[in-house]
C-alpha cells in the first residue's frame, strides 16, 4: 500500500527523534549510566576477566566516548578497587565527573592528540618545592583532564593514593586544583604548603 506524504513524514520525524535520542546524552543522569558500566568492569574482573573492555557494548563505548572516558579507565579503578581496596566506585565517579565537565568545556567534547611514552613521565622521586611525588601526580593529573594518559600509567593508582592521603586531599580535589593551575605547578606547590597536614610546621 503506497503512502501519504504526510505518512511519510511522520516515519522520518520518529526516525530524526531516534536518532538525536541516541546521540544526545542524559547529563542528568549520566552518573547512573557511568555506575552501570563501572558494575560491569567490576563483575567482568571478578569472573577473571583481564581485558579492558571486552565486555563493553558499542553503546557502552559510545557512551564514554561522550563523557571524555575510555575502557582503560573503568579497568584500572576496578582492578585496584578489587586488588587493593581503593579508589572505590564514588572516587571514579567524581574523577570521571570532572574528566568530563573539562571534556565538555575545554577541549569542547574533542580528544586528546598526544599519548606521552611511559618513560617520558617525570621520575616518581622528582621535587617540586622540595615535595616529593608532586612534578610526577600534576603531570597525570594534567594527562587525566586531557585524556592523554598512557595505558600502562594511571591517575590515582598506589603512589597517587598514599601521596593524596599524607596531603589529606582527595583525588577529584587534586585534579580540580590541577585544572585550575594548568600552567601553574607553583601554585599548586603554594596551596600544599599553606593546607597539608604533612608541610605545617610544628
């Protein structure tokens, strides 16, 4: 049976509104979206899996596509959560969160361009003011906001986590911290020395 036109331009509306419903992302809720593939990684680790994003779905990648993530990161938060007790699912989320909202205002939803080698990183006994670990963790934390990370080096992996808890600051503080002082390192050195615990003088 031949259709109306104006039959046909409802199926291509319904059609046009499908597709912007695929392509345009729930902000609002994307943490539960993000929550459901970190549950993923995490039972896809516990079951023995080893290779990040082997369980994802194309819709799954497309989604952390959209939020400036990738599978290496749903991997090692959960391999450490698991192994090691810590970051857990809230750190991730709000590691990721301000990931994206730098994604989305930054580099205008656009991805990085430059892995740096692993051995091009700054040496984990390097200084900056006389605090140790802090050239190396402003380093990642700036490739983390780029998304520029290379796959063998992670934001907020053992050295990061002791390094954050001996300056009582959390992870997502840090890198707000970081973004702020993008070209700054001194700054961030300053406000150490003014609010760690570990810096005051007795």
């Amino acid at each position: 049976m031949e259709l109306k036109n104006h039959q046909r331009n409802e199926i291509t509306n319904l059609h046009v509104e499908e597709k912007i419903k695929k392509t345009i992302m729930d902000h609002y809720t994307f943490h539960s979206r993000l929550k459901e593939i970190w549950q993923k990684g995490y039972d896809n680790y516990q079951a023995g899996g080893r290779e990040p994003g082997a369980y994802l779905t194309e819709e799954d990648q497309e989604f952390l596509n959209a939020i400036g993530a990738n599978q290496q990161d749903v991997y090692d938060f959960t391999d450490d959560y698991i192994r090691s007790g810590g970051p857990d699912w809230e750190t991730f989320w709000s590691v990721q969160s301000i990931r994206f909202h730098y994604f989305k205002l930054v580099m205008k939803s656009q991805p990085g361009t430059y892995i740096r080698p692993n051995d091009e990183y700054t040496p984990k006994n390097a200084e900056l003011n006389g605090i140790r670990w802090l050239p190396r963790i402003i380093e990642k934390a700036q490739h983390k906001l780029r998304g520029e990370l290379n796959p063998d080096v992670m934001y907020e992996c053992g050295g990061d986590r002791q390094f954050l808890a001996d300056h009582n600051l959390h992870p997502a503080e840090f890198l707000q911290l970081v973004w702020l002082n993008f070209d700054n390192p001194e700054a961030i050195a300053a406000y150490l020395e003014e609010n760690s615990p570990a810096l005051q003088k007795v």
